[in-house]
C-alpha cells in the first residue's frame, strides 16, 4: 500500500540533526514506525520492536555491556529506533546513560501512549529529548495524496474544480476517519472494529489501570453517544455506578492514549459566560463509529451534525498538535444559550467558528457583538478554513 507523507517528516529529521534522544507519541497504529521508515530510510538504521520479547531480551542483555560494546550488538547504527518503547520501564534509564555518553548514535523512542512513555521512560530523559506527538492523518495530508489535487491551488478554486471528489472524500473521512491504513484498505470497516476493540487500549489493560476493562467499553459508548456535548462526570459516574474519581480517572487514561480530548469553555466574561465546563472529542472519528458499529455513508445519518463537528475540531486539534501546540482549542457558551463550537485562541489573537454540516442553519452573532471577531461558517460546502494549509 502506498505510503502517505506525513507532516511530521520535516520535523523528525530536524530532531535527528538537533542530535537529542526523539520521542514519537501516538495512539497504536498510526504510523510511528512507518514514519521512522520512510523518512530515514536513507540512513543507517536498526529498529527494535519490545512487543517482541526477543527484541526486549536483546537490549536489556546489551545494557549490561558497555555502551560503545552495546551498539555493536545492533551493527552499530547511526540510529536506534525502540518501538514500544514504554514496554520496558527501565528504558529511559538506560537510554540516558548510552545519550551522556556522547556516542555517535541518535536514539528515537516511540510509544503508544503518553502515560506509559512518558512517566516510566522518559523522566529521566529530561532535558535530553525532544517530543514529536504524531496524530491521526489530516484532511490536508490526505488530500495530498490524491492524484487530482495541486497544492498550489487556492481554496476556493479547489472546491469549485472537484467540489464531487472533495465531497465524497469528506464523507469517507468523516465515517472512517484518519488511521494510515484504514485510509489506504478496502477493508476499512474490519480494521476499525479490531482497532476499536482492545488494541487502543492494550497499555492500559497490559499495565492493569483498570481493574474492570467492561466498564472503560461503556464509558468509550456512552462518549462515542455524546460526543461534543457538555460533558457530566456526574451523570457519567450515576450511569456506570462507579465512583467519580474513577470516572476522572478513566478519562485521564483515555486521554493519555490518544483516544480522546478535552475542549474547555472559553470565557473572558465568567458572569455571563461558561467557564468551567468541558467538552470530550475522538481524534479520529472512526473510531468513534467503530465503538457504535455504524459505518453509514448517508449523509442524512441521525448524528450527522455531532460526526461533523467532532471531525473538524479534531482537525485543528491535529493541526495544532503538529504545529507544536501554539494555539489554545476551547468552545464558547454563553450563560442564556449562546455557542460558538470552537475557538482558537493564539497569543492575544484569536478566531471563531460556527461548524454545521448544512449551511442553512444561521450561525450566532452574539460572539462577533462581545469580541468583535467574525465568526467563520464551516460546512459541508463552506471548507476555505478546511482546505486552507
């Protein structure tokens, strides 16, 4: 299958020259190693794999050798890359001796979830590395990739030339999401149910967080359900009958694998303006569909309007992870009813967006009359912001 450039190759060969310890977070199956591969595919590389225990046996047996001894045991790579990495806690440790030994040697870790690279390998790491997050494709990486379109296109003149591709590539993505090989296969519906199942959660079941994985499956529907509503821990906890904490819990993890995301409330007005609320977002809205088994590519299905807002903010979520989180993601709600589904904020500027799947529906004006900034319609037939690099 043809392999899809991914953004994130300028900036993983920047971290390679920078000469510290790279660190590729994404969620299972969203191609960290393919990305490692293709974009250093011209350099000496040795790749170790440790849901491979013969790969996890090699290095923690290297490791008792002396550093410059322990390369050769990998035919002394210009770079060695650990896939898997969170599956030996010690990694890190070990990583930073071989690092401060200034050897000719660039090391890359990728993992599967920030929670177990981050808080088992990479604490002691700081300082050495440098954090590459590698989300879902993007619409825009996707799009590339077709034999129709030109990057040097403008927006408008894009949607006006291939308004039937753009459209029906839209619903595609938007039912089936971003994962690298869903993308790419005819047998998109079976990869996202095994997806969906329990390899996006292998870590937290491999590492034994949740001590009733049942209950997490509930959660995951009763978010797949709501997604882009308000969200209620208390409802969520009365529904599951756990305990709140445990609901906290549970969505921190699910976070920390790359499933899901937080979108606070914006608010420079708190007596008018809802401040503390959250709403929970997919990153890939595949999966989402995958968890309720509804693959419809009708574009009168019932959740169309939720599916469509969730896709596009988790658009800019990945734009904006890869882009190094410059920007801050909220929604805006006033107090009597008001909404704007998402605002970016960066520095001291920001901009607005009223996101509806038919452009029909009339956008609020109570946000331009606060913040004096326009708010900018995206549907399904307004995508300049979508399209737009």
């Amino acid at each position: 299958m043809k392999y899809i450039p991914r953004s994130a190759e300028k900036t993983l060969l920047e971290a390679i020259v920078a000469g510290k310890v790279v660190m590729i977070l994404g969620a299972r199956q969203v191609g960290k190693t393919t990305l490692v591969t293709q974009t250093l595919a011209k350099e000496k590389v040795a790749i170790l794999n440790f849901d491979i225990e013969l790969d996890r046996q090699r290095f923690l047996s290297a490791s008792r050798l002396d550093p410059a001894d322990a390369l050769t045991r990998f035919g002394s790579p210009d770079i060695l890359v650990i896939d898997e990495a969170q599956r030996i806690p010690e990694t890190g440790r070990i990583i930073k001796g071989w690092y401060d030994r200034k050897l000719s040697c660039v090391f890359v870790l990728l993992g599967s979830s920030s929670l177990s690279l981050l808080d088992q390998s990479a604490e002691p790491l700081t300082g050495r590395n440098i954090k590459i997050p590698l989300p879902p494709l993007t619409f825009t990486e996707i799009l590339a990739a077709e034999s129709w379109y030109s990057p040097k296109m403008e927006p408008a003149a894009l949607q006006a030339d291939f308004a039937a591709q753009i459209d029906a590539l839209l619903l595609e993505r938007v039912v089936f999401g971003g994962y690298p090989e869903v993308v790419r296969s005819p047998k998109k519906e079976q990869l996202l149910l095994s997806l969906a199942g329990d390899y996006l959660l292998k870590d937290i079941l491999h590492f034994g967080l949740v001590k009733t994985p049942e209950v997490l499956r509930k959660l995951l529907a009763l978010l797949a359900h709501q997604c882009g509503a308000l969200v209620s821990v208390h409802e969520l906890s009365t529904t599951l009958g756990i305990a709140r904490q445990t609901v906290e819990r549970y969505l921190a993890l699910l976070e920390d694998t790359y499933i899901i995301f937080r979108l606070p409330a914006f608010s420079m007005n708190p007596r008018k303006e809802i401040t503390k609320s959250h709403k929970i977002f997919f990153w890939d809205t595949g999966i989402r569909n995958a968890i309720l088994s509804d693959f419809s590519l009708s574009p009168t299905r019932s959740d169309i309007g939720m599916l469509w807002e969730n896709w596009i903010i988790a658009e800019f979520a990945k734009r904006n992870l890869l882009s190094g989180s410059l920007s801050q993601l909220h929604f805006w709600r006033t107090r009597n009813g008001s909404e704007v589904d998402l605002v970016v904020r960066t520095n001291r500027a920001f901009a607005a967006y009223e996101i509806k799947w038919s452009a029909k529906k009339r956008a609020t004006t109570a946000f331009t009359e606060e913040y004096k900034v326009p708010v900018t319609r995206i549907s399904r037939t307004e995508l300049d912001a979508l399209l737009e690099s």
